[in-house]
C-alpha cells in the first residue's frame, strides 16, 4: 500500500473522504483555526507516512527524476570521445519521455 490517497482516484470513497479531512483539518490547525486534529495524531500520521500534500509529494517526486536524468547526462558527458554530444542528448531526452 502507500499514503497516497486522493479524493478522486481512490477506489475506498469511504477512506479517501476520512484521508482528505484529517488533511483539512491539519492545515487548519496549522493555521491555528479550531481543528480536531492533535499534534499526536499527526505523529501517528508521519510515523506511517501519511501525504499532507499530493502535488508536494509529486514535486519531490519529479526532482528526484530530474537529478537522476542530471546525473546519468553528467556522468556521459566525461566520455566524449565514446558518446557523441548526439547521443548523449538522446539518452537524455529518452531518460526525461521514456521515448
């Protein structure tokens, strides 16, 4: 399983409603509005790894892509002489659309 619960795509409606209220009711109690959530509650959510947000979570998601791609065109832009700048520009761009 993962934490990744959202409202729209979740096949348990049921749990998908209770994931997005404890996440309203985090950010509302961030913001030091009236909440029912408890600091302890949020404990137990991290220790499981629950998602505050989704698109934050893609984000570092996307940037962990993005430096291995950064990486991987680093790594063969040492070997000029073995990958030609066209090459290594195509392995790139397969690494960043998987075409």
């Amino acid at each position: 399983g993962h934490c990744l619960v959202s409202i729209r795509s979740s096949s348990n409606k049921r749990l998908a409603r209770w994931v997005s209220r404890q996440r309203q009711q985090y950010w509302e109690m961030k913001e030091g509005k009236s909440s029912i959530m408890i600091a302890e509650r949020v404990d137990i959510l991290n220790s499981l790894g629950f998602v505050w947000r989704l698109h934050q979570n893609y984000w570092h998601e996307m940037l962990d892509e993005f430096k291995g791609i950064q990486r991987e065109a680093w790594r063969l832009s040492r070997f000029p002489k073995i990958c030609s700048k066209p090459t290594t520009f195509r392995l790139v761009q397969i690494a960043k659309t998987g075409i």
